[in-house]
C-alpha cells in the first residue's frame, strides 16, 4: 500500500526546476539542509542527517525532494541574521488539528493568513513573512497567542505534549544549526506519503500558487502585535551552565546507573525517556540522548525537562534554599 501511494504521489507531483525555484522562494532561508534516510533504524524510524556531500542545498536537491526521488528537512533560523522567513506551528498529539485550527482562526482575526499542512500524526500550520523577520519577535507572538487561547506550549509545566513553534531558538550561534523540520510537499519516507496542504488542488503548481497568494507579515505589523509583550517566563532562554570537566570517580547523579541504553549514534546513548514512559508515550525506546563523552549531558527530544526525567527515575533534582 505504502508503495502504491509513493508511486501516486510522485505521479501527481511532476515538478520542474522552476517550480523548484518558487519553493526556494519560500521556504529557504539558508543553505544547511538535512535528508530523510530511506531505510529505517532497528526501531521503524526514518531519521534526518546532515549529507556527507551536497551540504549547501541545491535547486536540483530541491527538485528531487518535490519530484519524491529524497525527503529533505529545512532549517527555519539563519545564524548569520537571527531572522526567519517563515513561522512553522508543529502539532503531533491527540486534538492537534483541533489547536491549529483555533490558532488558524485567531492569526486570521489579526490579519494574518495561514496555511494548514497535513502531517503523519496531526499538522503543521504555517506563517509567511514579506522578509526575514526576527526570530526572537515571531515566538514572542505565536508564544503568547497559544497562551491566550489555552493551547498547550510543549514544556510548559512539564508538559510533554503541545505544540512545538519553528524557529525553535532566539538565536544561534556561528556554526549552530537549530532545529529542522520536514520540507513540505515532500513524501515522508516513513509513511510512504505527500501531505498537501488544505485550500489547494493536490498537485506541486496548486500548492504552491496557494501559498504563494497568502499575505505575508510584514515587520511593522510584527512590532505592532508583540507591542507591550515578553517571552513567558519559563520559555525564556535559561543561562548556560559551565561544567567542571567530567570526572568519573567524582560522587555525583549518573544518569547510566539508572538506564541502560538501547544504541549508539552520532556521539549519544539513546535510550527510552523515563519521563515519557510514565505518560505512555516513547514506544520506539529512543527518546532520550546520553552525551557518550560526558553523560552528565542528556535530553529529551520530545520535550521532557530535567526535572521530569529526575523525577521519574525517583531521584529529583534538589534544590538548594538559601536562609
């Protein structure tokens, strides 16, 4: 079945290097890209990996990924600006649609147009600016927009599910890549599929004059919806802490006395997020990277906080009162 509909899709997408173009257009604000790997890990997942060749997307890889033939994921933050073209509304937990759709009706209520995406497990809704807006004012808005109407915030109150907003960071630094998401209008490797976005026939040319034809933000309109507003406290960056170098026979939490870890990759453990567990979620075990050189560093990658995975292991983080 799944073969089937790749093939359907491939079938209905028939792009060429100019509608290529048009996809740059919207959807590239740097060069650093990563792929979907064909072939799935020893848990069914298809992961996302930076090309050992190829590393500054190309109109042709471009091309390919609408044409089906490669899965290409897209960073929204470019280091070089801290700006964003476009606001991505990641949502993958039960009523998700439910949420982008009342996220959809308020944005329009404010004048701004949207554009609703399919995805395997709920949606994406999406946000296109007139030019590359800063990314630090555009999650000031979306932030206080999903607390004003009670929509889940992923890691508010340690929640583990709700929504995730693209750009994910502020800001970056040299080198730094942020986090990626799924290009659009792609087959997704794991379902076999094209997700279309709603308002458009189901073809790459439909879509994208959809898309095109949205109004888009422009910065003096940004400035004007965040006026008088902050990031939420507890989305606010936290400082970075500096570590003594790791010593082995220093008497500390340690993390791999409580977890054994399911593989090694890419300089991490990974193993099943303990925090995840409790609520039923993590099914494929792999949730959780373990720093290899220092395991003192580990995170969650569906948004459990420290404090979380300590309390589920039965060893919560103490804190230190000062009289």
């Amino acid at each position: 079945m799944a073969t089937r509909q790749t093939n359907r899709d491939r079938e209905t997408a028939s792009a060429t290097l100019e509608l290529a173009r048009r996809y740059c257009t919207l959807f590239v604000n740097r060069l650093a890209y990563t792929v979907q790997s064909t072939r799935p890990g020893d848990n069914g997942k298809h992961y996302y990996y930076r090309p050992k060749r190829g590393r500054r997307l190309s109109l042709e890889a471009i091309w390919d990924h609408l044409n089906g033939r490669v899965t290409i994921g897209l960073y929204s933050l470019n280091p070089q600006t801290q700006r964003s073209k476009w606001v991505a509304i990641d949502a993958d937990y039960a009523n998700a649609l439910e949420d982008l759709l009342k996220l959809q009706w308020e944005l329009h209520q404010d004048g701004i147009e949207s554009a609703l995406e399919r995805s395997r497990r709920g949606g994406h809704l999406w946000i296109f600016t007139g030019q590359p807006l800063l990314a630090q004012e555009c999650r000031i808005y979306i932030y206080n927009l999903a607390r004003r109407l009670r929509v889940p915030l992923k890691g508010a109150a340690g929640l583990a599910e709700g929504i995730e907003v693209f750009p994910r960071q502020d800001q970056l630094g040299p080198g730094e890549f942020g986090n990626g998401i799924r290009g659009p209008l792609g087959i997704h490797r794991g379902a076999g599929k094209r997700y279309w976005f709603y308002g458009a026939d189901y073809n790459i040319e439909a879509q994208l004059r959809y898309l095109e034809r949205l109004k888009k933000i422009s910065e003096p309109e940004m400035r004007r919806f965040i006026q008088g507003m902050e990031m939420p406290q507890e989305f606010r960056p936290k400082p970075k802490v500096e570590l003594p170098p790791f010593d082995p026979n220093r008497r500390e939490f340690r993390i791999l006395d409580y977890l054994r870890p399911a593989r090694k990759r890419s300089g991490n453990y990974w193993t099943r997020c303990p925090s995840c567990a409790e609520q039923g979620r993590d099914r494929s075990g792999d949730n959780l990277a373990i720093s290899v050189s220092d395991p003192r560093l580990y995170r969650c990658w569906a948004g459990c906080s420290k404090e979380m995975i300590r309390a589920a292991l039965g060893q919560p983080i103490r804190i230190k009162r000062t009289v």
